[in-house]
C-alpha cells in the first residue's frame, strides 16, 4: 500500500494524464488509475475509437465523477485540452 500512496503524492497539481481503458471495463483499471482519475478537475472520454459499454462508463462515472465525451478531433488537435491542462488537471481515457 506504500507504493500506492507514493503514486497518488506523485500526481500534478495541473497537467494531462493518459489513461489507459485496459480491457474494456472498470475492473481491468489500476487502482492507481482510478484514485488518479478522481484527483483530475477535467474528465475526457474519448469515444469514438475507444469503445466502452454504457454500463461500464456510467459505473466509472458513479466511481470517479461527470466524465466529458469526445470526439477524436478534440484528441488530435488538443489546443482545448493542453489548455485546460495548463492550469488544471485533465484525465483523458484513450
């Protein structure tokens, strides 16, 4: 549980963090992924490439918080993402 903590005191206050969608539910996230998405001001769900169930998504959003969808030309241009990045903190699922 100690390296548990050392990477939760190791996220940024701002900045973007990638995360992963594992296997395609909430059980195939890292705890370390979870706890970190819960810190993040700004939740983006990418969602056109990156397929969830709406079951999975709605049980990640009663864990972690509201979660954005977006469409794959805010992730390929992110002008708005790095922008909200530079002064809060963005979890966007890829």
């Amino acid at each position: 549980m100690a390296e548990d903590s050392f990477v939760l005191q190791n996220i940024p206050k701002t900045g973007l963090l990638l995360i992963g969608i594992g296997p395609g539910s909430v059980g195939g996230m890292s705890l370390e992924a979870i706890e970190a998405a819960k810190m993040a001001d700004h939740r983006r769900y990418e969602a056109y490439t990156a397929l969830w169930p709406s079951e999975e998504l709605e049980l990640l959003e009663s864990t972690i918080g509201p979660i954005e969808r977006v469409m794959r030309p805010e992730v390929e241009q992110p002008d708005e993402i790095f922008a909200l990045a530079r002064s809060s903190l963005v979890a966007l699922w890829l």
